[in-house]
C-alpha cells in the first residue's frame, strides 16, 4: 500500500505560470514596440515563445521578463531607477 501523504499533487496554482504578451512587455519595459522588436532580433531580450503550435500569437513568461529586469538592476543598466 502507498502512503499517499508522502506525494504531493500539484495544481496550476502551484506553478503560477503567466505569459505576457508584446503590449504588455513593451508596457512594462516602457519601450515601444520597434525598440523591442530590436532588442530581439539584436540578442539582448529573450526570443518570445509560441503559444499555440503552428500558431502565430507569441509571449513571453512574466518570470523571464522579471528576471531581466532584474539582471539588468544587478548590471547597474537601469541606475536611473535606484536614484528616484
């Protein structure tokens, strides 16, 4: 007999996954959408993913966006935040 306390099931809830989509990162990042575009295409953000195979809507992971934020924060990139 398996002791069933022993394994933990886990929910969406548990993973908290949001995609966000290019509005929304532009509007975060408080970059137009050709500066993000750029950014991309120049290996400087992270390449979007697909959300529906051989669909063509794309976003990103809210946790990525967030840790490149963050990363740039560690860089001492966006300095102007941490002064105001």
């Amino acid at each position: 007999m398996v002791n069933k306390d022993i394994y933990e099931i886990q929910t969406p809830a548990d993973y908290a996954v949001s995609i966000i989509r290019h509005k929304q990162v532009c509007k975060k990042l408080q970059i137009s959408s050709a500066k993000l575009f750029d950014m991309v295409a120049k290996g400087l953000f992270p390449k979007p993913l697909v959300i529906v195979p051989n669909g063509r809507a794309t976003g990103w992971l809210e946790s990525d966006v967030e840790k490149w934020i963050l990363n740039r924060l560690k860089e001492g990139v966006l300095y102007a935040l941490i002064e105001y």
